[in-house]
C-alpha cells in the first residue's frame, strides 16, 4: 500500500513537471506571437504612411507632366488664398 502511494506520487510529480514544461513551451511561444503581431502591426502603420505619401506625390505629380502638375499646384494655392479671404471677412 505505501509502495502505491509512492508510486501514485512519482506519476504525479512526472505529471506534473510535463504539463509544467508544457505550460512554459506554450508562454514562450505566446511571447513570441505578440512580439510577432507588434511588428506587423508597427509595419503596416509604415506601410500606411508610404500609401498615403506616394498618393500625394501622385496627386501632385500630374501623372508625369510637369505642366498639368504646376496647373493643380497653383489651383491649389488659388482655392488656399479664398479660404484665407473668406476667414479674414
């Protein structure tokens, strides 16, 4: 009987220390997925940024003509200068 017991023991204490290294190997790997989705995240906020800049230089650079360019930048500075005007009344 006190040999079960023993014996009842030591699969606990193997139990034991197989779900506890189990549990260890599931944190680090949890780690691992956030640190994961920080970077992905902080990557597609980059990504974003460089849309937002390449459709601005799209706008701005009149699909590769200089004159239409020029002819949105100073529409631009023209609808600018009435918002001024309209403020200053």
């Amino acid at each position: 009987m006190l040999e079960d017991i023993k014996t009842n023991i030591e699969k606990l204490i193997s139990l034991y220390e197989t779900e506890k290294q189990r549990a260890d190997a599931l944190q680090a790997e949890l780690d691992r997925s956030k640190a994961d989705v920080a970077a992905c995240r902080e990557k597609i906020t980059d990504l974003d940024g460089q849309i937002d800049n390449l459709k601005l230089q799209y706008a701005f650079s009149g699909a590769g003509d200089p004159a239409l360019a020029k002819e949105r930048i100073t529409k631009l500075i023209r609808e600018i200068d009435r918002c001024i005007k309209l403020l200053e009344k």
